[in-house]
C-alpha cells in the first residue's frame, strides 16, 4: 500500500465525514462514483443514489455530531 494512496483516502474520508455532519448531499455525491453495493441486513443492493439522507438519519437517531475519531486505513489498491 502506498503512503500517497493511504493518504489521499484518509483526507478523503474527513471531507465525507464532514459533509455527512453537515449533511450536504451535494458534498457527499461529489465523492461517491455511482452505482455503489449497499450492504445491510444480509443483503446487497446496487444503487444509484446515497442510501440516506443524513439529517434524517440523525434526527431519527437523536445523533448530534461524531467528534475525536480515529481512521485507519488497513489497505488500498489503484
């Protein structure tokens, strides 16, 4: 894995991570490339679009904000 790839996907994911709190879905389709695989509940599906919306998602989880967090990246490929 290289330092450039495992660096590029950290900073990557903090602006995801910020557009989620923020819950700009403009931001957050800016760094996804569509279709993704969406797995939950022992199923997968494709899909075109983001599977939620964040503000929804946090207010029906009375979630406010995620702070300190701590990414690894445990492998990357081209």
């Amino acid at each position: 894995m290289s330092k450039k790839n495992e660096k590029e996907l950290l900073k990557t994911y903090e602006q995801y991570l910020a557009y989620f709190l923020d819950s700009d879905m403009n931001g957050i389709n800016s760094l996804v490339k569509f279709p993704i695989t969406y797995i939950a509940d022992g199923e997968c599906k494709l899909l075109d679009a983001f599977p939620v919306t964040p503000k929804e998602m946090m207010e029906n989880k009375q979630w406010d904000t995620t702070v300190d967090t701590e990414t690894y990246v445990h492998g990357t490929n081209s």
